[in-house]
C-alpha cells in the first residue's frame, strides 16, 4: 500500500499539551482504520522556530521520536529526575514505562522529527 503525500491528514495544535506555539502533525496512516498493530501515533511533526510540546507523561505506552531537522532541547523525566538535553539530525529519543519528556525548537528553522506512540 503507498500513500501519497496529498492524502495524508494533517493536523495543526496550538499549545500542544501546555507548551508554546505551534505543532503540524501529519498523520502517515491512520492508526484505527489503516493499522493492525499498536500504535497510537504515527507521524511527522514539525514545530516552529520557539515553540514546543510541553512536559507530558506516557502510561502503558513509549514514544520514540527520529530527529530528522533542526535542533531541540528534549526534557526527560525519569524516576522523579529531569535531564535535560540537545538532540539534532539522527539522534533518537524514547520515552516509556510511566516516564514524561517534552521538545522544543531551539534552532533557526523548523525543527522536524518522527513520532511512533507504541502502546502495551
């Protein structure tokens, strides 16, 4: 199966879960009706110069994110401890097991990243 580009939904978030600016998710396939297996997020998001999904924990889940463009500064929360921290083109975060993260845009230009929500 391919699915093109045009047909992929978009979705655009304000303050996406208290953090700042703007968050452009686009959907690869639809997790209910086009995937078998269990995932609750597949996409790539794209967030603006300044902005960021804020601090945010996942029960009975993971989160990975792929960093494709752009900088970031991710916050993860393990074990009541945040570590904060840059990631950049090729690094790759997980975040799981009741843990919380958050990401921001910390560079010049939009900052452009993977994201698989695996649940268990």
């Amino acid at each position: 199966m391919i699915k093109r580009v045009n047909e992929m939904e978009i979705e655009l978030k304000e303050r996406m879960r208290e953090g700042k600016g703007k968050v452009e998710i686009r959907h690869l396939f639809n997790e209910k009706t086009e995937l078998k297996g269990h995932c609750r997020l597949l996409g790539r998001v794209s967030i603006e110069q300044g902005a960021s999904i804020g601090l945010h924990p996942h029960e009975q889940e993971e989160e990975i994110y792929y960093i494709l463009k752009g900088r970031a500064r991710v916050i993860d929360t393990i074990d009541g401890r945040d570590e904060s921290y840059e990631a950049g083109p090729g690094d790759a975060i997980l975040t799981g097991n009741g843990n919380r993260h958050s990401i921001e845009n910390i560079g010049e230009e939009p900052l452009e990243f993977m994201a698989v929500i695996l649940t268990y």
